[in-house]
C-alpha cells in the first residue's frame, strides 16, 4: 500500500522535503515523499502494482541505500537526494550500460545548469568533481511474465553531508557535497528538475535510441586518456581509457590492442 507525507504546510522555503512543493513545479506523473526508507529503488520494485511509469520516490534518509555491485549508498537524513523513478516498457529495452550513460548525461547536465561547471562522469555513471565523487546512479531492471520491462532509475546526490570518522569509514574519504563548491539549492526543486528533465530524455532515449546522446560524453568524460584499472570478477585489466563506443562500452588501449568493455559487472578505478 502507498504511503507518503503529506505535509502541505510547507509552502515557503523549508530545507525539507515537501510533496506540495514538488507537485506544483512537476509536469506529469506522481511523487511519492518519505521521511526513511530502506531504499528508494526497493520502495519502488515493492510497489509496481501500485504505480504508473513515470512516478518518483523521494527520501529523507535511506537506511539501506545501495549502489552497484552490492555496495551501499550512506545518504543521512536530510542531506542529500535519493530519488528513484520508475519507467515500464513494453518493448525489449535498451542496455543497462546504454540507460545509465544516459541518465549520468542528464544528471550531470542539470547540475552544470547549477554551476556545477567542473562536473564530470566516471564511466559508466558516477559523477565527479575535483576527483571525488558526488552523485551515484543505479538502474534496475526487472522483465516479468506479462512482457512489461520495469525499469527502475536511482540517483543519489550528495548534497550537504558533514563529514565525520564514522561516514569516512563507510564510504572513504574521496567524496563531496555540492554545498563544497558553493551550490545549496532548493531541494524541492532539484528533485522536480531532475524528474521533469528525465521524463523528457527518457522519451527521447525510448524514441531516437543512444545516438544523440554519445556527442555528450567527451564533455565530461573523467577518465579519457587516463590510466585505468578494471576489475571484472577475478581479473584485473590495465591499460589507457579512450572514451566509449556507439554502445557506451568503455574503450581501453593495452599497448599491444584496444578492447571494449560493458557490462554492470565492472569496477572502474584509476591506475
């Protein structure tokens, strides 16, 4: 069953999540608000039945946040975004490679629109400034039996996280808030900023495919012509990052050949 907060006081500024305030910058689709979840993604894939494709989830905290390849996403309460968008298809859908290159473009573009002109993206979607990481993305996908593809967008922003032994130890040390560079927006307006704008490029995405997306990448490529280490399963893979191909797989020079690498499997590091 649905629940959300409605607290429809809040009708000038507040630094909390308002579902009114949402609503009234929002161009379709419907928002859910939280105080705490274990994840916004898991709220979502809970509550398929109940919902319609374009429809967000939004959180103060998440108690169980995660990231790709099982790692966990710490976002405390109040301080960051974490927000998930559901989408369903009744078609064979697009890699998961492909979606999350899109939806990190997208993400990284809204955040320059900010000023968050050094903004970056390590393949295949987290982004960077300065070297550390500010926002993560994690797309899943589930197909059931009625051959609809239910596609589910996370995206976690780091907003104005104070930093702490305790939230070193848990997520390093190698990470930044938008607040660090001088960015505090309304987050209520973020969040309709980034579900108005994803609806829009997700039906751009379902319609014209990868393509017109590929011209954005060496924008903000954070590691093209940079040493990289790859991590898949047992192996390790060394070699110089060459931007992607027309399917978003990264392009790794290793002296000798050059090999394109996809998959959700990946773990991408400098060398």
């Amino acid at each position: 069953m649905l629940k959300s907060n409605d607290n429809h006081s809040f009708i000038t500024y507040s630094p909390f999540l308002n579902k009114f305030r949402i609503l009234t910058q929002l161009l379709e689709g419907k928002i859910i608000v939280l105080n705490e979840v274990n994840s916004t993604n898991q709220y979502i894939i809970d509550n398929i039945p109940y919902i319609r494709s374009g429809d967000a989830c939004v959180a103060e905290h998440q108690t169980q946040g995660r990231g790709r390849r099982g790692k966990i996403w710490v976002a405390p309460f109040g301080e960051s975004i974490c927000l998930s968008i559901y989408w369903a298809l009744n078609k064979v859908p697009p890699t998961v490679t492909e979606l999350s290159i899109m939806i990190s473009i997208v993400v990284a573009r809204v955040l320059k629109n900010l000023g968050a002109s050094q903004i970056k993206i390590k393949w295949p979607n987290d982004l960077y400034i300065y070297g550390k990481k500010l926002a993560g993305i994690l797309i899943e996908i589930i197909t059931r039996t009625n051959n609809i593809t239910h596609i589910i967008i996370g995206i976690g922003i780091n907003l104005s996280m104070r930093a702490s032994i305790a939230l070193n130890n848990k997520i390093g040390k190698d990470w930044i808030n938008l607040k660090d560079i001088g960015i505090t927006p309304d987050r209520n307006i973020l969040v309709a900023t980034l579900i108005n704008t994803l609806h829009k490029k997700l039906k751009d995405f379902m319609r014209l495919g990868f393509d017109p997306f590929i011209s954005y990448w060496k924008i903000f490529d954070y590691l093209y012509n940079k040493p990289v280490k790859l991590l898949i399963g047992n192996r390790i893979i060394c070699g110089t990052a060459l931007g992607i191909n027309m399917h978003g797989a990264l392009i790794v020079d290793q002296l000798d050949l050059t090999e394109h690498y996809s998959g959700d499997n990946i773990s991408v590091g400098l060398s």
